[in-house]
C-alpha cells in the first residue's frame, strides 16, 4: 500500500515537472526588440507600472525628472533596483531651446546629482523635453557627456489620455528597434500598456532598455531608434 501512495507521489511529481517544461515550451522567443521609455515622472501611476513590468519580466527606460524623484524617492529607487535604466530629462521639464546653456548645464546637473545621491548611479543618456533641440543645445549635451534619446514611436499618450487611443497609435506604428515614447504620469498610459505588451510579445517583440537597444552611442549625437 505504501509503495502504491509513494508511486503515485512521484508519478505527480513527474507530472509537475512535466508541465513546467510544457509552459516553458510555449514560451515565445522574441525576435525583434523595442524599447520602452517613460518620461515625466516618476508619478503617481509608476508604482502600479513597476509591478506590472515586474510581472512580465520587462526592463524599460525612465526619463525622470529631477523634481519628480525628490517627490517620490522612494518610487525612483525602486526603479533603479528593478533594473531599469534611467535618463536624465531635466529638472523641471525646462525647453532648453529657451534657456541659456548655463541653466541648461544647471538643470541636467541637478538632477543628475540627486540620482547619485539616491541611487548611487548617474543617467548616461539624456532626452531633451519637447524634443526641442538646436546646435547649442546638442553641443551642450556633448560637453555633459549625453547622448540624445528622441523616438520613433510616438504614443501620443500626453494628449489622447485614452488607453485604446494610445494603444491603437503604438500598434500601427511598432518595428523592430522602435523607440516608443510615454508618460507614467497618466492613468491611461498604465492602462495602455497592460495592453501594449501581452500584444508586443505575441507579435514577437523582446524588451530592451534604450542603452541595450542602440548600443554604441556618442555624446550629443540624437538616437530616435535602435537600428
Ligand atoms: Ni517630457
């Protein structure tokens, strides 16, 4: 009788290890890759963003704002652990077009020091807000060091604030090496995105983090996509 209970243990054991390989067999291996970044904050939707990238095993890339983090620290640091990357996208979301290359200098340091201060990192890559950019501003990026990340996918999400809206613009403009462009400040960002990437990952699309997906950058060069 006991040999018959131990049997039947293994043969469900078996079974367990059996379905797990099953799962593992389903599982889509991604073959081309985006990168998703989100600007802004971090804000009052990051948190939610956060787990549901960890649920999925996703790594992003956060175009915080200086300002934002000294509100919410404990949400940026929690970015940094889960591994995302972050980028430098000012202070205060000053257009940098409009302020001279001194305030410019300020506004990128900054926030730069308070993400060492909190995180012991510091941004590699920066995004100018608006996208406004001229020579002087790219010549500034230059001297600090940063290569400038634009986009190619535009969600659109500032401006709709809708979930299907956003969704719908990220799917008829998604390629392989897209750079797609959102904001975790938006309730309907986080709702887009709960849809955006069961949908990329069946369409076969891996995740990577800006860095991960361009490469080799130069400082005050402007990336809008990964190839
Ligand atoms: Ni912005």
């Amino acid at each position: 009788m006991i040999y018959l209970i131990l049997g039947m243990m293994v043969s469900f054991l078996l079974n367990m290890v059996n379905n797990e390989i099953e799962v593992s067999n389903i599982h889509i291996e991604p073959t081309k890759f985006v990168a998703l970044t989100f600007d802004d904050g971090p804000g009052p939707y990051t948190d939610k963003l956060l787990d549901f990238l960890y649920e999925y095993n996703i790594v992003a890339t956060f175009y915080v704002m200086g300002f934002a983090v000294s509100r919410r620290e404990d949400t940026f640091i929690r970015t940094v652990n889960l591994g995302h990357e972050i980028g430098n996208h000012t202070w205060l979301h000053e257009n940098l077009v409009d302020i001279t290359t001194e305030e410019g200098i300020k506004t990128y340091t900054k926030t730069s020091d308070l993400i060492y201060n909190l995180a012991g990192i510091r941004p590699q890559t920066a995004r100018p807000p608006f996208g406004a950019l001229d020579e002087e501003v790219e010549e500034m990026h230059e001297y600090l060091g940063y290569p400038i990340i634009l986009w190619s996918v535009d969600t659109r999400d500032w401006e709709t604030r809708d979930a299907y809206e956003i969704y719908n613009e990220t799917m008829a403009n998604i390629s392989d090496g897209s750079i797609i462009l959102m904001h975790d400040i938006h309730k309907s960002t986080y709702e887009a995105i709960r849809k955006i990437i069961p949908s990329l990952i069946e369409m076969g699309f891996g995740f990577k983090t800006v860095s991960d997906l361009i490469g080799d950058m130069q400082p005050g060069n402007i990336y809008r996509r990964g190839n």
